[in-house]
C-alpha cells in the first residue's frame, strides 16, 4: 500500500485509523511509513479503534512518531483536527473527527446532537462554506452505513447532520471493504436516512459524474491491509451504494486517489499490484 501511494506522489496522506494491531509497535509502523515516504511526507492521522484507548497501539505514540506535517492545522491532531489546504487560497478543508469508538478508560468522544464536538464540527462546515473555500472533506474511522460487517457508530444524528450541510466527501475506514454512495441528500420527502433501511427518494444522483450541492458521496476505504471482510449484496443499505469490493466481490487492496481544483473534485480507486478492481467519480461545482 505504501508502494502505492509513494507512485501516486501525492500532496498528502489520510490515514484514517487503525495502523499496527499490535500494542508495541508503534514506531516500528511510523519507521515502515517513513522508509516509504520520506520523513517529511504529511501522512496524516486520525485514530482508530485499534489505537484510540491504547490497546492494541496508542495513538498518542503514533502522533509523536508521525506528527503533522500541515500548516494551520487546528485542534487535537490524531483526534479532532481541521486543516485547510493549501494554506493560502485553499481548495479543500479537510475536518478529521472521531465519533463512535472508544478512547481510554472505555469512554467515546461525545458527538451526540449540540454537544461540543457536535457544534465544533458543524461550525468547520459552515465557516469553509462562508469563507468560499471550493470544497469539505470529512473524514472520520468508522462508517455509518455499510455492506461490510459494521454497524452505524458514529450516529445517524450526526451524519444525518454532515449530509444536512452539504459535506461533498465523507471517507472512513473500519470496515475492510472499499464502497462508494450515490450522491445522497436530505429533502422533500427524505427527511433523514435511517441506518439498515433504505429510501430512494434520499437518492440525488446515480451515476458517477455530480454536482456540488446536489448532496454528499460516502466513501469507505478500508482496504489498506490486513484482511477483507465479505461485502453483503442482500444489505438493506445496499442501495444507497454505486461500487464496492469486499472478499467475496473484487477483492482488491488499494487506495483512493483524489485530485482537487477550484472546479472540480476528481478521485480515483487505485488497486495495489496484483489487484484489478477500480472505481471512478467526479463532482463539479455550480
């Protein structure tokens, strides 16, 4: 996976949980990453459950031996962060946060409905739409809806809240499958979507060419290493997704490459060597 992104040579790295599996070995991960990728390369981290309470690696040690290498990075890196990129005349406010998995002592970070992450979250949002930077992208470890083995840990209030604003791009990990939504969106008689059921008239464009402001693609990509977990076809959230590739489906380890500008927000599927699956999208601004 490293040989991957190390040949697309991109300007950055979402990681986006879940790095050893193992308590102890922290630095020995950090030293495989930067023998790949430089030491100056910005492989940037937001925790997994693997890592978040300490049990099978601490991300609090994976932040010492990776830190940012963002400028303008804001808030608790590795946990809840922000960061505008680039720095001047950004194109794309990338949103890092962590609901639904449990750091030490057994305790999840509160993202319920008005609460502190809640609000700072939603107020990311709104100030990179006030500020007119062209695109939002948040990015957080576990998924909400999924063909996979998950369930949705991070709340349907409040991905219900990232579609209500108009997030264009959700990524996840957790889930060891790699699925792409429909572009998806709340309105009219589709007041909400409601994890393990599925209503089409949430559905605002099926194929892979969309609009900005049309609704919000949902993209899991959990597919880094490991092992895969079977995709389920007969989900009742199935319809809601366009692509995916699980164990039993396309099996392919691989990564997402996304290329922004001021007009639009291309990304790409990349299969690591000996893989085939691929996927493809594109959203446009007005």
């Amino acid at each position: 996976m490293l040989d991957v992104i190390a040949g697309l040579n991109p300007q950055l790295n979402l990681a986006l949980g879940d790095f050893s599996y193992e308590k102890g070995r922290e630095e020995e991960f950090c030293n495989m990453v930067t023998g790949k990728l430089g030491t100056d390369f910005p492989y940037q981290l937001i925790a997994g459950n693997h890592e978040s309470n300490g049990e099978d690696g601490d991300i609090d040690k994976f932040a010492r031996c990776l830190p940012n290498k963002l400028p303008g990075l804001e808030g608790e890196y590795g946990k809840q962060w922000r960061v505008d990129v680039p720095e001047q005349n950004p194109v794309v406010r990338f949103i890092l946060v962590s609901p639904g998995i449990d750091f030490k002592n057994g305790r999840p970070l509160d993202y319920s409905r008005g609460s502190d992450r809640w609000r700072w979250t939603a107020e990311a949002i709104d100030e990179a739409r006030s500020q007119g930077i062209p695109w939002t992208v948040v990015g957080m470890h576990a998924p909400c809806f999924s063909l996979g083995e998950k369930s949705c840990q991070p709340g349907k209030d409040f991905t219900n809240m990232l579609i209500d604003k108009k997030v264009d791009l959700v990524l996840s990990g957790h889930d060891h499958v790699y699925q792409r939504s429909h572009q998806v969106e709340l309105g009219g008689s589709c007041s909400e979507l409601v994890p393990t059921k599925f209503s089409a008239p949430c559905l605002s464009d099926k194929d892979g060419s969309m609009v900005q402001g049309g609704g919000t693609v949902f993209v899991t990509v959990g597919v880094g290493g490991v092992g895969l977990y079977n995709v389920k076809n007969n989900d009742p959230e199935v319809g809601y997704f366009s692509a995916w590739s699980g164990k039993n489906r396309n099996p392919a380890l691989g990564t997402l490459d996304v290329l922004a500008s001021a007009k639009e927000l291309a990304a790409r599927f990349v299969p690591a060597e000996g893989y085939t699956f691929t996927d493809s999208f594109t959203l446009q601004r007005r």
